[in-house]
C-alpha cells in the first residue's frame, strides 16, 4: 500500500505544497494505521504525565530503568519497590483494548456535549456496559485532579437536583422508589433532592461538587468549599443566612445581593447572574442522559465543568484535553470500583 502512495505520488510533481502536505498526512493515515495510532497515543501519554520527569507510577520514586516493551508499549521497572509499569499504566487505557477506538471515545464525550451511551457504544462497536465503563474511568481520573483555586470576585450559590438511584440493586431505605422521570413526593427542599454547590470567579475558574441531601448548611458549605478560595476574595451571593454564616466563620469580604433592595447588580460590578446561568445550563446538559445516578453525580459535574472551560476549543483540541488531563494522576479505578462504590450523603 506505501508503494502505491508513492507510484501515486511520483505522478503528481507539480503539485502545490498545501496538496503534497495533504496528500503525505493521507499516506500517514493509511499505512499501518491501528499500530501507528497506538505508538502515537502512547507517545503522547508519556510526554504529558511524566514531562517532570520520570517517576514510579506505584510509589513515585525516581529510581527507575527501561525494562523492555510489550506490545508496543515501553516497560519500566522502579528500583525502589520493585513493580514494573508502562506509559499508560494506572490511566483509563490500562488494561484495555482498541487504541482507535478510544481517541474516537474521547471526541464522542466532546462532541455536541457528549453523546449517549447507547449512541457511543453503536457507532464504536462495543457493549453499552463497556461504554459506562469508560466514561466513568475518564471521569474519575479528571475528579482526582481537584478543583483551581478561586480567587477575585467570587459568586456562589447552590442548585437543586431530584435525588436517583438509577441501577442500584434492592431498596432504597428512606423513600419509595418512584418511576423513571417522576417528581419528588415532598414539596419544596426535601432530602428527596441533593444540593450541588457551585462556585465561579471571574477569571474562569470553576468549582462545582455535591453537598449532601436537602437544604445545605453551613458546616456543608464549609466541608466542600472551604478549602478552595483565597481568603482575599469578594464572595457574592444571595441573602441565605448559611453564606453569611460561611463568610463571617471565615473572614471572607461577603456582598449580600438582595434582587428586591439592591436589582440584579450591587454596586455596578457585584452580581450572581453568571452562576444562575450555569446552574440552567447544568440541569439542561444532564436532562440528555435520561437521569443521572446520584453515586456518579460528582463525575458528570466534572465533566460539565471541563466542557464549560474550554467550550471555546475546537472539538478534537478539547478530546485531546481530556485524554492528556485524565492521564496525569495515577488512577487505577476497575470495574469493580463501580460494583461496590455508594455515595455517603449526610441531611
């Protein structure tokens, strides 16, 4: 087939050098494609995770050697603990199969938001169960990195989202099940629902993390956000009692935006309409999954998040974000992580 490109080639001198560029990425494409993807995908992995140098993804030590290859993969061997490791080791690639078709998984979480799974597992050919398998692979990877720092002007406010147990096996303790899509059988806040704080700084930073099951307090506040803003910032929120309580426990500058006193802007620059938006474009993105299940909330709220920062990419520049940033920290998350894995949620 390469010498068929080139005879090809040959016949074509006069072309321009956009046409022969075209024509040479076209060559790169067809020849020994599945190998090639793989040596380039496990290329760039290495360069992204270990460009600080290289280091033991089991204990971190940097006492290491080259220790042969395995399917195109180069080994290391630490000589500190003594577990041998790859590029792709403790990543979401660990352990699986079809380097071509995870790029193309990648660009399928970016793509018009994400795709669903029945969707994903369709066009790339895989059971649905691995589709879920992957994302949340992905996903956990991404979470384990944390949140930036916010620091500024900061607004804050949390949002609401009806409380599921989606796939999980027996009986919920404290409420009947209800059917795929109905309401909450309590009026108002209730621990039918489950409070996601969400927090954004004006420089783009973004932080948003489940809280607990119904109204959130300040000591769930604190729990979840209280590590992440630079004691300088400006807090902006509305007139609820537990922030002031939040802001005063922490000496936080704290503007209080009461619509009816004070319109939508205090001061013609203090404000909480960017964190009302995100909330509506938060609860918009999830209705596509058909309900999310409460133990993987955290996950999609990643993965929103890391939509929502680079939204002004290009699709394919965003996939390999997202492929690079889930492959920085070791994360040696398996199946069974998702079979036994609950999510704790205090009132």
């Amino acid at each position: 087939m390469a010498k068929a490109w080139l005879d090809l080639y040959a016949q074509f001198t006069d072309l321009s050098e956009e046409d022969k560029r075209q024509l040479f990425e076209a060559i790169k494409n067809d020849v020994d494609a599945e190998p090639r993807i793989a040596i380039g995908l496990y290329e760039g992995i290495r360069e992204s995770r270990f460009r600080n140098g290289l280091a033991c993804v089991h204990c971190g030590s940097l006492r290491v050697k080259r220790n042969g290859t395995y399917r195109e993969r180069q080994r290391y061997l630490c000589k500190d603990c003594g577990r041998s490791f790859n590029d792709i080791s403790g990543t979401p690639l660990s352990g699986t199969h079809h380097p071509e078709k995870w790029m193309r998984y990648f660009l399928m979480m970016v793509e018009n938001k994400g795709k669903s799974l029945p969707k994903v597992a369709v066009e790339l050919e895989i059971h649905v169960s691995t589709a879920f398998y992957w994302r949340h692979k992905i996903l956990n990877a991404l979470r384990s990195l944390g949140h930036t720092v916010l620091s500024g002007i900061v607004e804050s406010d949390e949002t609401y989202i009806l409380e599921s147990e989606k796939g999980k096996k027996g009986g919920i303790a404290h409420r009947k099940p209800r059917n795929h899509g109905g309401k909450a059988q309590k009026r108002g806040i209730s621990d039918e629902q489950i409070s996601v704080m969400v927090a954004l700084d004006r420089n783009g930073a973004i932080f948003s993390q489940m809280a607990g099951r119904g109204r959130i307090t300040a000591s769930q506040i604190n729990d979840v956000m209280g590590n992440i803003l630079r004691r300088d910032v400006v807090l902006c929120t509305d007139s609820a009692t537990n922030y002031k309580a939040f802001a005063k426990n922490h000496n936080i500058n704290h503007e209080v935006i009461n619509i009816r006193k004070d319109g939508y802007v205090k001061k013609g620059i203090y404000h909480i309409q960017h964190i009302n938006h995100y909330h509506g474009e938060l609860k918009e993105w999830l209705k596509r999954f058909d309900g999310v299940a409460t133990r993987y909330l955290d996950n999609y709220l990643f993965w929103h998040r890391f939509l929502e920062l680079n939204k002004k990419q290009d699709d394919k520049l965003v996939s390999n974000g997202i492929l690079l940033a889930s492959c920085q920290k070791p994360n040696f998350t398996t199946i069974s992580t998702f079979k036994t894995a609950d999510v704790l949620l205090t009132n």
